[in-house]
C-alpha cells in the first residue's frame, strides 16, 4: 500500500475502481478523503519563515542581482582585459644522472 492508500484506508485496486467510478464513492468514504486531503494540505504548507530567513533570502536576492550586474559589467566590450590570458605549460621532465 502508499502512504495515500493508507491515509485513505483502501487498497490501491480499490481505489482505481473508485476513480474510474467502477464503485460509488460512499459519503463515509467521501468525509475521509475529504480529511486526509484537508492533512494532506497542511503537512505540504511551507513552515513558516523567521524575520531572520526573510532578510538572509533578501540579501542574497540582492547579492546574485549585483553579482550579474558586474558580470555583465566585466563582460561588456568596453571593460574586456588587454592582458593576455596566462595558459598552465607542460612540465619538464628532470632526468636524474
């Protein structure tokens, strides 16, 4: 059985015959996938959020917009390094007599 299976107290084969309206959906049957769905609903809520959380997601909102700001900055034509680009070489080999 799933978790909604057993929050719902049928079998899985059960309940295919109800969704595909093989068996009537009885109103006790009904008022409990009603309150499983109402729990369900609850568990699923996100918890709620300190004023701490709140500003820390603030900042770092802040932080990647200012980060793609210099990135498009840095990137513009205008702001591209003449330096030329330090490449890693091969190493040499130190050969022991």
């Amino acid at each position: 059985m799933n978790d909604w299976t057993k929050g719902l107290g049928v079998t899985q084969p059960h309940y295919s015959k109800i969704v595909g309206g093989v068996v009537p959906l009885t109103p006790q049957r009904a008022a409990v996938v009603e309150a499983w769905l109402e729990g369900a609903v609850r568990r699923d809520a996100p918890p709620p959020v300190s004023d701490r959380a709140m500003r820390i997601r603030r900042i770092a909102g802040s932080i990647q917009v200012q980060l793609r700001e210099l990135t498009d900055l840095l990137t513009s034509e205008g702001a591209r390094s003449r330096r030329p680009v330090k490449r890693a070489g091969k190493r040499e080999k130190i050969v022991k007599d």
